[in-house]
C-alpha cells in the first residue's frame, strides 16, 4: 500500500535550504508513512547529494516549475500529497493533523493565500492559493487534471494529463478548476516574522529597489502560515539566491527577480537558518496573521 503522505520538492541549486527543508519533514513527519521525492532541475551545487543523504527519492530532469509541480502530483499514489518548495521548512508536527481536519465535504487543497511575502503585500492574491505549499487530498483533486498535449517518455510520445498550472501566477487559476468540478479549497493564513528594534541591514549604496521597511523585520521576506490557531511552516523566498557575499557588498538581483541586495537575503535567510539550527525559531503570534 501507498504510505499515508506523499511530499514532492521542487529543486534547482537549493543546497542552502534543502537540509532545512528535508530535516522538517524528517523532524514532523513519521517516515513509514511518507514518501519524500525529489524533482531536481539539473542542479549543478550539492542539492542532489543533499537529497539523497535523507533517502529522498531523486529525479533529475529538465523541469520548469510548473511542469514540475504537475509532474509530483502524477507521482503521488497517497491519501495526502504536499507539493513545497526547497526553502519550506515544516514547524509542527501536528501540521498534518491540523490540515487533515479541514478536508471535509468537498474540500480538496489546503494552502496558504498568495497576498506577500514579508512586508510586501499583494492582495490581489486575496482567495489565491500560493504555490509553496500545496496540500491535497489526492483523490479528489485529480478531478481537475485534464489533458496537456504530449509529452515524450522513454522514447515514445504519448499524451500527458496534469493539473493545469497556466497562468501568469501557476496557482492562481485553482480556485476556479475546483469549482468547475464542485470542489473548493481551505486557504491558510500568514505572518510576517517579528519586527525587530533596529533594522537587521541597511545597504551601503543606493539600491534601487530597497525599502527601509524591509529590514524592520528578523526574517526579511520570510513568512510564517497558520490554520485553526497552529503555526504549521515557514517559507523564505528567494533561496537561489543565498551565494556568499560580504555583508557590504553592492550587488543585487536582476529587476525581474525583485532587484533587492543580495547581502540582505543573505542576512535574514542567515537569521533563520541560525536560529533554526539552535532550536530557537522567533515564531510569531497567530493573532499577528494578515
């Protein structure tokens, strides 16, 4: 028989998170119950070697992220399949038990809104499902898979089913193909992590894109998710972007990947992962969620 739970991880030159990520599935999870694969995008770090040292089932294939989360839903024989990404680290291991109690009736996903990351909002993602954490009863949510055109697999070109991921934002389309086939989906609320007293970063040069609020916070972009009063999981954003840089450095990422200094993502991810190792993550009140 499939074990109970199913956990798919997206990758591509994730070493920096993947331990984290993996060691609180190991650390929230019982193992008997629960297959943990690994699609790998060609990694060219230690993401792969990483993986396996947790007996992660690997991968290894040209993938987007869209093709990849379709791809780990196909592979999920479980009751419950959880598609995350490298840097989601699971918090409580009652998270499964807590989103278990809500697939109720006709209720087919749990996941967080899609509405920011740190103190960057987005509430035209208000009843959007966001992407790092996707949670289904897998059953139910393969109703809405439907053709994809073809896809060529050990040499032959046969025709390929998946969840349809299309869209501008992959996720953000759900709602309405559960709709269509009578089912819904429970969204899950976030936190940002603690404002701190004085700012964790301040850049040396004129950074473009920088906002002062974003360092009033000890884990930056970081969010934390809740339901029903239970902090399940954190989600850092930005994880491929953690190569080492001095803390003055004046480097930034591309515009389109947000153009925000590399030396402050390298700073809060560094709070976390430190505070993380030491057993001594600043989790916020749920009474803070947005």
């Amino acid at each position: 028989m499939a074990p109970e739970l199913f956990v798919g991880i997206t990758t591509f030159n994730s070493a920096t998170f993947l331990r984290a990520s993996l060691g609180g599935i190991r650390n929230t999870t019982d193992a008997k119950r629960t297959r943990v694969v690994v699609l790998d995008n060609q990694s060219t770090d230690d993401t792969v070697a990483i993986a396996k040292s947790f007996g992660a089932e690997v991968v290894i294939r040209p993938s987007s992220q869209v093709v990849a989360l379709m791809d780990l839903f196909n592979f999920s024989r479980s009751e419950f399949t959880l598609l995350i990404h490298a840097d989601v680290v699971l918090l409580n291991e009652r998270w499964l038990e807590v989103c278990r109690a809500r697939f109720t009736g006709n209720v087919a996903l749990v996941s967080p809104q899609d509405i920011g990351c740190g103190p960057y909002t987005r509430p035209w993602g208000a009843g959007k499902p966001e992407s790092s954490f996707l949670l289904f009863r897998t059953k139910l949510a393969r109703k809405i898979r439907r053709w994809q055109g073809w896809r060529r697999r050990l040499g032959l070109r046969l025709p390929y089913r998946g969840i349809d991921l299309s869209g501008d934002h992959i996720t953000w389309n759900l709602p309405q193909k559960l709709e269509e086939q009578g089912l819904t989906w429970t969204p899950m609320q976030v936190l940002t992590s603690r404002r701190m007293p004085e700012p964790i970063y301040t850049p040396r040069f004129d950074a473009p894109m920088w906002k002062q609020e974003l360092a009033a916070y000890r884990y930056g972009l970081g969010n934390f998710y809740a339901l029903d009063g239970v902090i399940t999981h954190y989600h850092n954003w930005y994880e491929r972007a953690l190569e080492q840089v001095p803390d003055d450095s004046d480097r930034t990422l591309k515009p389109e990947s947000g153009g925000l200094p590399v030396a402050f993502l390298q700073t809060y991810s560094r709070n976390f992962l430190g505070d993380l190792a030491r057993g001594a993550v600043d989790i916020p009140n749920v009474e803070d969620a947005r």
